[in-house]
C-alpha cells in the first residue's frame, strides 16, 4: 500500500504528538521502561514515538492514553472547536456521586462531590496528600483528629490527610461540595478554615 499524503495541518499535529506525548510521560513521573510494561509497547518503539522517527497509529495511541488516563484527544491535540462545553463523567463512590472537574494531569485535581444523607456515620482514614474543601449547599460534617465540626454553604476547609479524617452529611440532606485534593500534599492557594466554634448540631 502506498504511503497517505496529509495535508499541512495534520502533518503539523503528528509532529506534535510526540513532544506531547514525552512532556506527559516526564510530568506524571513515568519511565519509559514503566510505561512499555503498562502499555505491552516496547522502549524503542516508545522512544522512537517520542523523538518523532515513528508515526503515531491509533494502536500505538490508544493504550497510552489508557495508561496515563487521558483522553485520546489529549495526545493528538485535536483542535476544540464549536462546543466550549465540558462534557462531564461523574462516578459513584460508596453511594456518592463524584465529577471530576480536571481535565489535564497535575498535582492538584478538583472534583465535585455530592454526598447522600445517609452518608452520616464517620469512619475516619489516612492517606499522603492535602486537601481543600467548599461547601456548596447543604451542610457537611468534618471530622478531623479530635475535631468534630459542621461547614454550612460558603465555609471552607483545608487539612493534610495524613490526619485521621471524614467528612459527609450530617444527616439532615445530601451536601454539595467541590475538593481540591493534592496527592503529594501540595497545598492550595485558597486558605480558607472552619470557624473554631462550629460543633454539630446533633
């Protein structure tokens, strides 16, 4: 089979693909060698994509993106255009229903959240990393080490999660509220507390 001409803007995009695809492999701190035992693809063809001396196929790009839990656009730098809309997946964890609002891999990723009432009984946990909370209806219920406390709509909280912590409904209603996580322990720019003299209500 004979080789397809592009025309000079999609030649233009495959030329990016593979700078692309190295600043996202080097900024999610993937090896090359992690990334060719996740992917079954091997380091030379990996490389060679990345220098440019392969062109990408949908074979190659697809479990790539599938690794690094992108979508495939995101490497092909696919022009947006028309609907400047985000089109929104949420999830449902433990009985809540999670959107993630970041698109791009990074440190900090942002979410909204919206936990049931019946989310009300706290089993606190730890892990690495910082996070910030803002409540937007409702009224959500943090329990962080000794603490006990209540955020209404507008009150925000941040703490690192190395800290025995949980938060949910305090029963009265499901509670919207947007978390700004960093999994490094990044801290966010905002700072905003609970005030100290918030207790539950019940």
């Amino acid at each position: 089979m004979g080789s397809v001409e592009h025309s000079p803007a999609i030649a233009q995009v495959l030329t990016e693909v593979g700078p692309r695809l190295k600043r996202l492999r080097t900024e999610n701190g993937v090896t090359l060698t992690a990334l060719s035992e996740t992917t079954g693809i091997s380091k030379s063809t990996l490389s060679r994509l990345e220098s440019g001396q392969r062109r990408p196929s949908l074979e190659l790009l697809l479990p790539i993106a599938q690794a690094h839990q992108v979508p495939l656009d995101e490497l092909v730098g696919a022009p947006e255009v028309g609907d400047p809309r985000v089109r929104l997946k949420p999830k449902r964890v433990n009985g809540s229903t999670v959107l993630p609002l970041t698109r791009q891999p990074g440190p900090l990723q942002t979410f909204k959240m919206i936990l049931p009432a019946t989310r009300s009984t706290p089993e606190p946990c730890t892990h690495e990393g910082y996070e910030w909370l803002y409540v937007l209806s409702g009224r959500l219920r943090l329990v962080l080490a000794d603490r006990d406390l209540v955020l209404g709509p507008g009150e925000a909280a941040e703490f690192e999660t190395r800290l025995p912590h949980w938060f949910g409904s305090t029963g009265d209603g499901p509670v919207e509220v947007l978390s700004l996580f960093g999994r490094q322990g990044e801290r966010m720019h905002v700072r905003a507390k609970p005030r100290p003299r918030d207790k539950p209500g019940h």
